[in-house]
C-alpha cells in the first residue's frame, strides 16, 4: 500500500469510527477491492486529509453534496461522522438548507428526515 493509503486510512478511522471501518474492512472482497482501495486513497487519503478546510466545513459539503446530488445512502454514516467531525446540528441544518434553495425542496427535505432519523438514533445509543 501506499503512503497516501495509509493516510486515508487513517484519516477514514478518525472521522467514521473504527467500528465502522472494521466493519467495511471486514466485507471487502477481491471483487471490490480495487475500487476500497481508490476511495480510501482519493476520498480519503487526499480529499479529507487535506487541510486546507476543517473537518467541520468538509462534512457540510459533503452533506450538502450527497443531498443536492440525490446519493442519499451515505447521509447517515456521514451524519454520524458528525460527532467526530465537529459539525453541529445547526450547521447540518444551514447547509440542507442551501441544498433547498439551489437543488430542490424534495431533496433537501429528504436528506433532513434521514438526519433527524440519525440523530434520533445516535441519542438512543448514549
């Protein structure tokens, strides 16, 4: 593996949970393996791990763009990540609400009733 690897790897672990990885870890196959390692090395390795914005604004774009684009699958594991990531209720809340304005109501009302249902069950777990 590669350094740029190892970093997304890491930087994966610190805004998803280790719970989280182990568990994808644990699914990978030879099938799927060469796309795993492309997300942890571009997605994670590069995109996330660069520091030219906070974990907290990277996860409101990333919201926002799961929304606006309609890759509503992800939002919970990325509204997890919140927890991690430092991005607020009110900050999740601001930018579905930009998702509204400049992608659809439909959306962004969808992606808010995902958020609320995640953060319903990550208050359940404490």
């Amino acid at each position: 593996m590669t350094e740029t690897f190892d970093k997304g790897m890491q930087v994966r672990r610190e805004v998803l949970g280790d719970a989280h990885v182990d568990r994808a870890e644990a699914g990978k196959t030879e099938f799927d393996l060469p796309f795993q390692s492309l997300i942890t090395e571009s997605a994670w390795g590069t995109v996330w791990a660069s520091e030219r914005i906070t974990r907290r604004e990277r996860s409101m774009l990333t919201l926002a763009l799961l929304a606006a684009t309609g890759n509503f699958e992800e939002i919970p594991m990325h509204i997890r990540a919140t927890a991690n990531t430092g991005a607020s209720k009110a900050d999740v809340a601001e930018a579905l609400q930009h998702v509204a304005i400049y992608a659809g109501v439909p959306k962004a009302n969808h992606a808010l009733k995902l958020a609320k249902q995640t953060y319903a069950e990550m208050e359940e777990s404490i």
